[in-house]
C-alpha cells in the first residue's frame, strides 16, 4: 500500500526526508527493537557504537511512509517493523554489525512476565541475608534455603525457570532479592538491507570458532584432496612431489631396482630380512 506525506505536519516530513537520506548515505539499512532498554542504557549502548553506527528514533508510521517513498527492495525493510522499532545505519558489513550490537548487551534483573532467554540457575552457597522471612520465600519459589552458622544458604544449586518460562511475579521478587540478572537487554537487530540483500538474525548469528574450525577441517580436506589426486596446486605442489618422490623409491627397493638413490635403502632392507631369517633359523 503506497503512503502519502503530503498531509503530514512538517516535523513529520522533515522525520521521513531524514531516514530517506541516511538510507542512501550508508551501506546498510537496518531495523533495531529498543523495548524494554532504559534510557541510562540506550545512550551508553549509543556511546558504544558511535563511529560505527548511527540509530534514529522515530515512529513506526514515519519509517513506513518513508520506505514506501523510496521503492524498491529496500521499500521491503518496512515489513520487519515491529514493536518498538528504530533505524539503524552503518557501512559495515551486517556480520559485524550484528557481532557489534551482541557485544553491547547486558543483563537486567528479570520483570514479572518476562520470558526468560536461557535457563535461569541459582547456584548453592551462603546468601548476605541474616535469618528471617527470607528463608520462606526462597522454599516459595523453589530454592532449598536453610539457616547455617547465623547465615541464609542456598544448599544446591536449582534450575528455577527453564529457557522460554515466563517469569512469575514471586520468581522475579526473589531474583532481584539475589541480584541474579537474566534478561538480555540491547539493541536487537531485525533486519539488515545491505547490498541488495536482507539478513535476519537468524543468518548473522554465527558461532565463530565453529565456523573457524569448519574452515579449518575443509582446508585440511581440500589439500589433502589435492595430494591424493595429484591435482597440482601453489599451495600442494611441493607436497605432491614429496609424495611422488616417497612411492618412487619405495617401489623402487620392493622391485630391487638398483639405482643411485635408493641402494643404500634396498641394502638396508636385505640387511634387516638377513636378521630375521638368522633369528628364526637359530
């Protein structure tokens, strides 16, 4: 559906120009959500990125408007617009990007009704609470707590919510009680338009030293690929011919051909079979 701004106020219009200039300026184009991150953090993640990216805050409406203005593929990033989203522009690669906002996260204790993103564990060991109520509250959620030596411990260490579980109001009370934070927060990438291409979040999450190793197996396998098949490369060339050189003089001494090279192998060889026999016959 096309959008018009013709009727919008002009801080509205001059909110759309802006976002349709900062898509042509930078490489990539992408989508953001900011919810649920305080405003403390949302600057210090914005402090982080500064000379790496550029974020702009506005309304959904406008990010649609201006996406319908510009066409194309790119007009499809509008799709992706969801919650409360942000642009986001940079000319690194969206891999980078993507890594980049990873290292900006931080945790936050939960909220009632949040989904917890892993496993939450709380970890047996003494507490700095004194003996009281707490102790009752801890057995509520689940947690074996006990009084030992005028302390509140925690006896063994207790999985309390499974990734995916919503946070219970008790739960939450008990995990700030703890300090325990377990809520992700940061600037969560939806989508990234670079280079006539989307990427989702679900490309870019890449486990580097998997990927790493991978490489590493398939150079591993390429080059031994080569050397077996005598396919002659810069990088296998020299091991091919060590290979040629090593299978000549072996058959070279099993056929007891008497060349320069390989007499000292072939009497060698006679000398060890001479040993054997004598050991057997004796």
């Amino acid at each position: 559906m096309v959008l018009y701004t013709h009727h919008l106020p002009q801080w509205k219009q001059d909110e759309v120009e802006q976002i349709k200039r900062l898509s042509g300026e930078y490489k990539l184009t992408g989508l953001v959500d900011l919810h649920g991150i305080p405003a403390s953090q949302l600057q210090q993640m914005r402090r982080d990125l500064r000379g790496t990216a550029v974020i702009k805050m506005t309304r959904n409406t406008l990010i649609e408007h201006a996406f319908a203005q510009l066409g194309g593929d790119i007009s499809k990033t509008s799709e992706y617009v969801d919650g409360q989203s942000a642009m986001i522009y940079t000319n690194e690669n969206p891999f980078k990007l993507y890594k980049k906002l990873q290292e900006t996260m931080t945790k936050m204790i939960a909220k009632p009704g949040d989904v917890a993103p892993e496993d939450v564990v709380v970890p047996k060991g003494p507490t700095a609470f004194p003996p009281g109520p707490i102790v009752g509250t801890l057995q509520q959620a689940g947690i074996p707590a006990a009084i030992e030596g005028g302390k509140v411990v925690i006896r063994e260490t207790k999985t309390v919510a499974k990734a995916g579980d919503v946070i219970s109001e008790k739960l939450a009370d008990v995990l700030a009680k703890l300090d325990i934070k377990t809520i992700d927060v940061g600037l969560n990438l939806q989508v990234a338009y670079y280079e006539g291409t989307f990427f989702e979040p679900s490309t870019l999450a890449i486990d580097e030293t998997e990927f790493m190793n991978k490489l590493t197996l398939a150079g591993k396998q390429a080059f031994n690929l080569s050397v077996n098949a005598a396919i002659p490369t810069k990088t296998t060339a020299e091991a091919i011919i060590g290979k040629a050189v090593r299978e000549a003089k072996n058959l070279a001494v099993e056929a007891a051909i008497y060349e320069k090279d390989v007499i000292e192998l072939i009497i060698g060889r006679a000398q060890r079979e001479s040993v054997t026999v004598k050991a057997l016959t004796e």
